[in-house]
C-alpha cells in the first residue's frame, strides 16, 4: 500500500511540475489535475448552493489552483493543493453564508424548544 501511495504521489508530483508550463504538455495535464480536483472541489462546497453559484465557485477554485502553478507559488504535493482549495473556499464562502437567507427550525426542532420550555430545569 505504501509503495502504491508513494507511486501516485510521485505522478502527481510529475502532473504539478508539467502544468507549470504553458505548451500543449501543460495543458494535458492541467486537464487531468482537474479531472482529479474537480470532485473533491464539489464534495466542499456548501450544501444548498445554487447550480450558478456552484459552477462559478468551482471555476474559481480551479483559477486559483492554476494561477498558483503558472506563477510557481510552490504547489509540490497534494497537500499544498487541497490546503490551496480549502483556502480559496472558506474565502469565498463567508460572503454566501453571509448572504443565505436564515432557515427556519424544522417542526420537530420547535417542538423540542416547546416541551423543554414546559419541562422544569433539570436542577430543580
């Protein structure tokens, strides 16, 4: 297991170091980094966001992880480009968590509030 491990992360060390340049080389493996970081990049965003919105924080995150290459900002391993991801994303999720409009408890939620209301303390 180990060696399989070792043997992906050097793949994808080689698939970093490749998509730093901007020939046809760089561009076959910028496609299949995204092919590898798209799903994780989804699975992170928050739960109910707008198809729109959801496409474009994708797009954005990818920008981010491109321009990170392009400019050689040190994205070595996979380490360096989830922790890029999830930078990206808790920046760019403060706005629409800001902006989300304030769920309402479910029924079964106001009824736990009603009975513990009723119910005396639990010191008493």
């Amino acid at each position: 297991m180990a060696a399989r491990t070792s043997q992906g992360d050097a793949k994808l060390r080689a698939l970093l170091a490749d998509a730093k340049s901007s020939d046809a080389a760089g561009q076959a493996a910028l496609d299949r980094l995204y092919r590898h970081y798209d799903p994780l990049i989804r699975a992170s965003l928050p739960k109910g966001l707008p198809p729109d919105d959801a496409e474009d924080l994708v797009m954005d995150a990818w920008a981010a992880v491109v321009t990170a290459l392009r400019q050689g900002r040190g994205l070595r391993d996979h380490k360096d480009v989830v922790a890029l991801i999830a930078a990206h994303l808790r920046r760019a999720r403060r706005p629409l968590v800001d902006a989300a409009p304030a769920r309402r408890p479910s029924l079964w939620a106001r009824v736990w509030r009603l009975v513990r209301l009723l119910l005396p303390p639990e010191g008493e």
